[in-house]
C-alpha cells in the first residue's frame, strides 16, 4: 500500500501561521513601546489594556493553532531539505509553540500579581487563579520579558531560513507556506 506524503500546508494553516506572525510581532513592538511610558503619558493605561486584549486574542488563537496542528499534523520536508536541517526544523516549531505558551502565562501572571482580573477589551473579565502574590508580577514580568526577545529573535531566525530555502537551496519550503 502506498502512503500518500502531505506535502503542503492547506489555507487554514497558511492562515493561522501569519495571522500568529503578525500578532505577535504586534505585540513585541507594543510591548517594547509600553514599557518606556511614563505615568503622565497619553497611552500609559491604554496600551497595557490593549496588550492584554490582544494577548487574550493570541491565547485563543495559539489554541487553534496547537489543536489544528494535532489534527492536521505538518507537511514532510522537501526531499532537497538534509536531515539535520529537518530535525533542526522540528525543534524550532516545538519552541515557536512553547515560548507563546509561556509568554501568555507569564503575561496573565504579572496582570493578576495583585489579584485582580484581566479586563479583556470592556467585554469580560478573566479572573485571577492565584491569590495575590508579593513579587509575582516582578518574577513573571522577567520571564516574559526574555521570552519575549527570544521569541522575537527565534521568529527572525526563521524567517531567515525560509529565505535561504526559497533563495539559496531554491526549495519550496517558503512557497508551500505562501500557497497551498
């Protein structure tokens, strides 16, 4: 019996993978911005709430993203791809998975440090789950805020390699996520 190989990535999954790239480069640029505002600033309470917001935006959608991977699974490499370079590959998926997850729980860590919920957008509150806790915000801010740069950096990366795959091994490794 022959197996059919599942070569491409279907538009759902073409979807869901740059709306998460635009997001979340969205929120690393509202992130570094917000963090250099000062009390007296126009945006110092409005950014935070749009952070949030979006942050819950990006739960949900890393939700999709992580049960639409397991239901659908990837696409095999490109026979051009080595197989360092395919385990490579794998690796850096499972970390652009993980580090969001973490992200998002540290970022609903620091927002609920003092107890209080998250209001997301004026249209419902997500209640803390922790009691209020000395030094959380602080512990949690750190760890999102390296996260964070790593992210960015690792997504750079990435992008990066698939360049080198559509441009320099001329593969079709960029393509099959620009069109399914």
């Amino acid at each position: 019996m022959s197996r059919s190989l599942k070569v491409s990535h279907g538009k759902m999954t073409i979807a869901i993978h740059w709306s998460f790239a635009l997001v979340v480069f969205g929120m690393l640029g509202l992130g570094v911005y917000m963090v250099e505002l000062t009390y007296y600033d126009d945006w110092y309470k409005s950014a935070p709430h749009i952070h949030k917001g979006i942050g819950f935006i990006l739960a949900v959608l890393l939700t999709i993203r992580i049960f639409w991977r397991v239901a659908k699974g990837a696409p095999e490499a490109v026979p051009e791809v080595k197989v360092w370079e395919a385990k490579a590959a794998q690796v850096v998926h499972i970390v652009l998975y993980l580090i969001p997850l973490i992200l998002i729980i540290s970022g609903f860590l620091i927002s609920t440090a003092d107890g209080r919920s998250i209001d997301i957008f004026n249209w419902f509150e997500i209640p803390a789950v922790l009691p209020a806790s000395k030094g959380m915000e602080d512990t949690a801010g750190l760890i999102h805020q390296w996260l964070a740069y790593s992210l960015g950096t690792i997504a750079v990366f990435h992008a990066l390699a698939a360049l080198k795959h559509h441009f320099v091994n001329k593969d079709q490794t960029l393509i099959r996520m620009l069109n399914p």
